[in-house]
C-alpha cells in the first residue's frame, strides 16, 4: 500500500527526524486516515494526558477508512480510556518497589534492568509505563555512574537489561558509552535490550548501531515488541535481517489486546511471519491492569482457548509462552499456572 504524502518523511532525513515527526494530534492522525470520533462508539480524546506518538512509518501501515485497523486501535487515545476503570493502577507492576538505583530496577537476582531511556518513538496505549515518573527513575548520564557501580558490586548480576522508553530511541553514541560500561564488568555476560522501535521505525538500524552490538563482547539479545502481523513491513525485515546478520539474537514480545489481536489465527499468523523473518516468538502478555488501558483487557478463559488454539495449529517452537506479570514473583507467571477465575 502506498502511504500518502503526508506520511512520508525523507529517507535521509534519518532515524531521529522519524521519532521527532511521531507526535502527531488526534485530530490529524484521524484526518489521515479519513476518520472521524464519531466513527468510535465513545468517540476519541482531542488532547489525552499521554499524548499520541507514532511513527510515520507505523501510520503508513493503517488502512485508510477503516477504524478497526488493529495498528490503528493500538495508538489511538480512544474516549475508552475515559471511562471508569476501577481497580487500574498507574504503577501495576509495583516497580517503586525495585528501584536499587535512579534507573536501576532490581526485580531477579541474576539480572538488572536499566531505564535507559524515558523516551519512545510510539506511545502504546496499553503501556504499563504510561503514567511512569521518568524524571525520578530514569538513567540519566549523571546518575550512570552509580548504577554502573551497583553492577559491578553484584556478581550474581550476569545479565543486564536495557529498556525505557525505549532503549534505541538513545543516539548511537549515549548506546555505545553505556554499553561499553557494561561489558567492562567481567561478571556480565549478556546484554538484552528490549524495544518498539525497530517495528516501528526500521531506519534505526545505522551501521553505527550494528558496529557496536556486532564488536561488544556481550551476547546480545534484542527482544522486539510487535503484536499483529501487519506491523511485519518488509522494511522491518530488512532491519531485522541486518541485526540478526551482526550476531544478534532476536525474539519478539506481544501483549494479548481486545480486538487488535485476540484471536488465535491472527496470532498464528504473527508467529509464522515473525519465523520467517528471522525471529522467535517469546511471550504474550495478558495486559497489566494500568489505568486508562482496561478497554484492552482479555479475559483468561479466553486467553487459554486462544492458547490451546494455537498448540494445535503450529509447532512449540512458534508457540509465544502466555504470561502474566504478578508484583512480587521471582518470574514471569505462565497462564497455565494462574488460579482459574
């Protein structure tokens, strides 16, 4: 499908005028589209409190007229959001709790996880960290220093992970200086970096990006967020490809979302074209219980009939785990396990 001109921002405009072009209003992603709130049964929010954010290549994917698209639904501050949730919380997964250092979280022994950055290119709806204080709990340069040390002081650390915001909406040289901290500690040994930005801008893939993760010395996994097939453009293949050419593992997260991908062929889908373009599939979230998101709940029942379907329709290696993240728990739930409601 050929994006309209609007849509598009110039190749050599590179990676950080896509992100910067990513703020759009409600208004004109609509208009985009040739939408209106009224095509939404609670119509839309003019001016959310979490503003929308998406890429221009991630809007290039929708399709025009239609307010069902799931990429659509995803980025959408729908009048949902509104409504009362009860029960909904800004911290969900209790992550004050963890904090060992500004941006050091501290959830499993053998791993630490850094909030590299307070900034996405798309803001997801659905985020568990929508309403997150980044300014208290993000790695900014002055505070790298002590959570650098904090690793360095724990042995049992052998894994360190770099999420957000998103990592990669970091410049390839902030990337660079902290990772190269990291593989100076001789106890860690692999780097995860977890992001939405390469399904959604693929131009983040530089060469200066690819020297770094092909050259550390850190194994280097990069789990990739993408939740319906349609998101899998060919440009992300080619991004991928290149990554996963420098030595990178790749596996790819989704969340289970009330009507964008809450069906098991849909996700089987996902699955074989996440496979054929060189990625495995992780895990499906069931999705935190954070306010303002609780229009995308999936109820467990229906979340293991979707699992079951699809043990059926493909082999358990594209089978993504489906998990639940419980506050407290030493790892992620898996469905199976979850008290049947």
């Amino acid at each position: 499908m050929n994006a309209p001109a609007h849509h598009i921002v110039p190749a050599a405009a590179g990676w950080q005028a896509q992100q910067r072009a990513a703020r759009i209003s409600t208004a004109d992603l609509l208009a985009s589209l040739g939408l209106s709130p009224a095509d939404f049964p609670h119509g839309v929010m003019a001016a959310p409190d979490f503003p929308l954010s998406v890429p221009p290549h991630f809007r290039a994917l929708m399709r025009p007229g239609d307010p069902r698209d799931p990429l659509l639904l995803q980025v959408l501050a729908r009048g949902e959001e509104a409504l009362p949730q009860p029960d909904r919380l800004t911290d969900p997964l209790a992550e004050a709790d963890y904090r060992a250092a500004p941006g050091l979280l501290r959830k499993y022994r053998s791993r630490a996880l850094l909030i590299a950055s307070g900034a996405c290119a798309i803001h997801c709806r659905y985020c568990f960290r929508r309403h997150y204080d980044y300014g208290e709990a993000m790695l900014t340069r002055s505070r790298a220093a002590d959570a650098i040390a904090a690793i360095a002081a724990d042995p049992a650390i052998d894994e360190v992970i770099l999420s957000g915001g998103d990592p990669l909406s970091l410049p390839d040289e902030r990337l660079t200086a902290l990772v190269t901290a990291l593989a100076m500690i001789p106890h860690v040994n692999t780097l995860r970096l977890h992001s939405r930005t390469l399904t959604t801008i693929p131009d983040r893939v530089t060469d200066g990006l690819l020297t770094l993760l092909g050259q550390t010395r850190l194994q280097t996994v990069i789990v990739t967020h993408s939740n319906h097939p349609a998101e899998l453009s060919k440009a992300v293949e080619r991004a991928l490809g290149r990554l996963r050419r420098a030595g990178v593992t790749l596996l790819n997260q989704s969340v289970l979302l009330a009507g964008v991908n809450d069906d098991a062929d849909i996700l089987a889908a996902h699955s074989r074209r996440l496979f054929a373009i060189g990625v495995l599939p992780y895990y499906v979230h069931l999705a935190d219980p954070v306010a303002g998101a609780a229009h995308f709940d999936v109820d467990e029942a229906r979340a293991r009939r979707i699992e079951a379907a699809m043990r059926s329709m493909l082999p358990g290696y594209l089978v993504p785990r489906f998990v639940r993240e419980v506050p407290g728990r030493q790892s992620k739930t898996p469905l199976a396990e979850l008290p049947t409601r």
